[in-house]
C-alpha cells in the first residue's frame, strides 16, 4: 500500500497510514477484557499493555519490511533479521512471564459459589455440597502405604558358633524358628569349625532367613578355645565390612525369649540382662547379670564367691552391643585403637573380659529386661558330650546286641 502526503491549509503534510485507530483496537479489545475481568480482579490494564505491544511490534515489523524492500545491500538485510529476531525475543519474554501473572479460576470459583445450594427432596432440602461429599468420598481410595507405617529397626547382628555333634541339627533348627518370628531386619552369622559342613549349609538355605556361612581355619580340639576363635572370626568380618547393628552372641543350645530381640533395637552401646543358668547336675538354677534400678546398672548376681575377682559379673549370652564399637573407635571415644577380640582366658572370665574392651563402667551400660528382673535367656546342659553317632548317619552293619528273655 502506497502513502499518500496531503497538504492542508498551513503548508503541513498529513500521512495517511493504515494503522490501526486505537479508539476502534480499545472498543474491540475491552469486551474479551471485560469478560475476564471477573477472574482477574479487574485487571485489564495488563491486556492492553500487550495490545499495545502487539500493535507497536506490527507497525514496526511493516516499516521494517518496507525499507528492506527499498535497500538492496546485503548489510541491511543483516540488520533487519536482527532486529525481528529481537522484537520476537521480547515477545517471547511476555508470552512466557504470563502463567506467573494468573490466577487460579478454581479458587475464584469456589469463593462464588460458596453458599451452599439446596434441592427439594419428599425428605424436605438436602444440602447439594454433601451430596458430592458423599460421591467424592466413596470414589476415594485411601494410599497404600502411609509415612507413619514405615517404622525403622534397628539390624540385628546374631552370631552363633557351631561345632559337629551329636545334637547339632536340633539345635540350630530350634535357634532357626526362633530367629523367623523376629521381624526383620536380621543377619545370622554362622561360624562353623574347621570345615563348612555340608549338612549345616543345607540346613542354613532351608531356613529363610538371611545368613552368612564362616569358617574357623583353626584345629583347636579344645571346645573352649574353639568357642572363642569362632566368635573372634565373627567380630572381624564384622570389623571388615562396617556392618551397622547390634551385635548378640547366641549359642544354639541356649532358649530365648522373642521379647529379647525386640528390646535389643533400643540398645545405644552396651545392653545387658539376667541369664539363668541350669546346674550341671540338674538340682538347682543359678542366676547370673545385673542388678538395676530402671535402666541404671548398679551391682551384679554371682553365683559362687570365687567370681567376686571379675570385673562384670555377665556371660556371652547376657549383654549385646552396637557393632560400630568394632569400626568406628573416635565416635565411642575409645582410649586404644586396638581391634575388639575375645581372649584366651579360663571358662568363667570370657565375659568380663569382652566387655571391659567396650566400656569403662556401669554407667555406659543399660539394664534391659524390664528393669532387669525379667529372664529372657536360659543356659541349660543338655549335651552329651561323650555320645558318639555314626560317619555320615549310616551303619555299616547292625548292632549286635544281648538281650535278656525274661
């Protein structure tokens, strides 16, 4: 479109310019701002800002297509490019600040129509909003898992030697059971003598629970200081691999109690409790651990006046500890950074000797077992240490035996 110059009376030339008048782009533009007006609060101004822009950004790009269609060299036509480029830019700026400029219709909604509505029923007026209470509730489903659900327990660390015997099958399937009823999560370290037995892995896959299969390279006949070595491999693959828990000494000929698993997860460092104690020769029960008053340790049971020269009067059964004691000797301030073991010493020390590596006192120590006058462990002797059985569980030929007729 060609422009054309008009002179008026007093010399001055007037262009006529097909732009747009902005009387008539206001007239068009106020009805689509009015309509949405009740949702923006009245914000109009902002529409026709962008109008304004709009129209200034099209006057613009039509001077700018016309002189490039009057200029012929390549650096003008470099020049336009750059400056639509631009214009496009900050166009693109506005389009993309505007979801931050809105405002929620829902809420503008839901303010309107507050109040609530009624419908006539032959019961009288039922309230709309708790029809849709109703529909909107039965079409809820609650999640299937909720954030107080989710309870975090402590790793149970349960360490048990073993050796072949006569009743070895009895006693790790017992300890096995009882170690299933124990929520999870649990590790049950194994430490078999010498060899891994076959038998014992067979009967470890068959319990479900998670275990780790050891084996003491050492051929000590001595049932005592095969005991001690078996733990002391325990203690250092725990030490090897930083295994965060609390570790128990749990012999498979001794009987538990499911309470005693449950209270060792609240143990801090050190955790001790009572052990009774059969008699060798079956006529009386012993008791042995702590005397407590809450959870404060204050003295010990003895059950022969020659432990009066122990330090803690406990046994391997009766204490369990936080197994970074192992690894971690800054965190528990520990005065020496040797490795935590069990020493060769005489049956009957084994205990006290163990803990005096942990702790100082009985001030770093908690009394367990409902103020410690609960027994949750019983050590009974029921071996038979001196009965023999069979290579292999097999016979080569029948037993000849002489039996008296009567």
């Amino acid at each position: 479109m060609v422009e054309r110059g008009v002179t008026g009376q007093n010399g001055e030339v007037n262009l006529d310019s097909p732009s747009l008048n902005r009387s008539s782009y206001t007239h068009k533009l106020l009805p689509y701002g009015g309509s949405l007006a009740s949702f923006f609060g009245g914000s109009v101004d902002l529409f026709f800002i962008f109008g304004r822009i709009r129209t200034s950004a099209f006057c613009f790009m039509r001077r700018s297509s016309r002189g490039a269609s009057e200029r012929s060299k390549p650096k003008g036509m470099v020049r336009d490019v750059l400056i639509r480029f631009f214009i496009c830019f900050i166009i693109g700026i506005f389009i993309g600040f505007t979801p931050f400029v809105s405002v929620d219709f829902s809420k503008n909604i839901v303010s309107k129509n507050h109040a609530f509505s009624f419908i006539k029923t032959s019961m009288g007026l039922v309230a709309k909003q708790e029809l849709t209470n109703e529909i909107s509730s039965t079409f809820h489903e609650p999640p299937l898992f909720q954030e107080s659900d989710l309870v975090y327990r402590k790793l149970l660390i349960i360490v048990t030697p073993t050796y072949v015997r006569p009743f070895q099958a009895y006693h790790l399937s017992r300890l096995a059971f009882n170690l299933r009823l124990v929520p999870p999560p649990l590790l049950w370290i194994v430490v078999d003598n010498s060899s891994q037995s076959a038998e014992t892995a067979e009967l470890l896959r068959k319990t479900g629970l998670v275990y780790r299969h050891l084996v003491c390279m050492d051929n000590s006949t001595s049932i005592k200081d095969m005991g001690v070595r078996q733990r002391n491999v325990a203690l250092s693959h725990i030490e090897k691999h930083h295994l965060d828990g609390i570790v128990y000494f749990a012999d498979d000929d001794n009987i538990y109690s499911m309470d005693l698993f449950e209270q060792m997860r609240n143990i801090r460092r050190f955790g001790t409790w009572p052990v009774g104690m059969l008699a060798e020769n079956k006529n009386k029960a012993n008791l042995e651990g702590p005397v407590c008053n809450g959870s404060q340790v204050l003295g010990w049971h003895t059950k022969e006046r020659s432990d009066s020269v122990q330090r803690f009067h406990v046994g391997m059964s009766g204490f369990a500890f936080n197994s970074t004691i192992l690894w971690d000797p800054k965190r528990w301030h520990r005065p020496t950074m040797n490795p935590i073991r069990h020493l060769d010493t005489k049956v009957g020390i084994q205990g006290t000797t163990f803990v005096e590596q942990i702790v100082e006192d009985e001030s770093q120590m908690e009394g367990l077992a409902n103020n410690c006058s609960k027994i949750m462990v019983w050590h009974l002797h029921l071996e038979a240490p001196e009965l023999s059985y069979p290579l292999g569980w097999s016979m080569q030929k029948n037993l000849e035996v002489v039996a008296p007729l009567s």
